[in-house]
C-alpha cells in the first residue's frame, strides 16, 4: 500500500494497516516508514500510537461543540 491508499483510507482502516506492521515485529517508525506517512499525517487523520499498549489507534473525535449556555448565537460578545 502506498501513501495515497493509505491516505484514501477511514482512520480505523488506517490503524489496522499500520498495526499489521507492528504484528510483523517493527517498530512505529519502521510501519510509518513502510508506507510513507509522517507523524503530522497521522495526527491530521487522529491515528494516534500508544505507547503503553504498542499499536496505533484511531481517535473519533470531531464535530461541532457549543460550550456556552446560550446556543442561539445571540449572546453578548
């Protein structure tokens, strides 16, 4: 697989592709170097590493938060 298939990719795919690596015995660098993807490619997409477990994950967060009482837009500025 190379860079752009991996980047066509939904994040939980791309944690499994990069975990197929890690499975084979190499390291984060070694699987992000195999398929040619930097740290900032990863985290643009929240595919995360974690070192305590040693395997790449994906992260679901997004979306639109409101954090203030008022959701109509119209409270002071």
């Amino acid at each position: 697989m190379d860079r752009a298939e991996f980047m066509a990719l939904e994040a939980p795919r791309k944690a499994e592709a990069l975990n197929a690596f890690i499975d084979e015995g190499k390291t984060q660098k070694e699987a992000m170097d195999a398929i040619g993807v930097s740290l900032k490619d990863l985290m643009s997409t929240q595919v995360l590493f974690s070192k305590a477990e040693g395997r790449f994950f994906a992260k679901a967060v997004g979306g639109y938060s409101n954090f203030h009482d008022d959701s109509t837009g119209e409270a002071a500025k």
